[in-house]
C-alpha cells in the first residue's frame, strides 16, 4: 500500500516539477511575461517545445530521489515524464 502511494506521490511530483520547469524557463529566457509567451506557444503551436524544457527539472529529481533510495517515488516521476511525452507525441498527429 505504501508503494502505491510513494508512487502517486511521485507522479504530482513530477508534474508540479514539470509546470514549474516551463514558468522558470519563461521567467529566465523569454522576453515577454507567461501569459503572453503561454499564448504564442498555444497560438505557434511550440507548447510541447516549451514542456520539454521544462520537464528538464524531472532529470534532476529523478536522480536526487535515486539517491535519496526513494525508488518508487523516482518511479512515479519517471511515470509522469513518459505520460506527458506520450500526450505531446500524440497531440502531434
């Protein structure tokens, strides 16, 4: 039971790591604020670009909870990572 839950807790992990990955990005390397870059994103279509930058920070606490021998955490954000590469692979076609 406690597995299940360490990976739940992993996969809102790796969400929240993901939405703050893309506001940092926005924050450190676009000229305009996040509404505007949000509506450029959604109006050039480079949402799933701009979310795969920001899953970058997944990377980062994947290895951190490795290494802390939280191995069903690190599963749920592998688990995230994977589920929203799959929506924007598929949101593609």
């Amino acid at each position: 039971m406690k597995t299940k839950r360490d990976i739940i807790i992993g996969f809102i992990l790796g969400v929240i790591s993901t939405c703050l990955g893309v506001l940092l990005y926005i924050v450190f390397f676009s000229k305009f604020g996040v509404e505007e870059t949000i509506k450029q994103a959604l109006q050039f279509k480079f949402v799933g670009k701009l979310v795969s930058l920001g899953a970058l920070l997944n990377l980062g606490l994947f290895f951190l909870l490795l290494n802390r021998k939280k191995d069903h955490m690190a599963k749920g954000v592998l688990i995230a990572t994977l589920i929203i590469g799959l929506i924007f692979i598929l949101n593609k076609f």
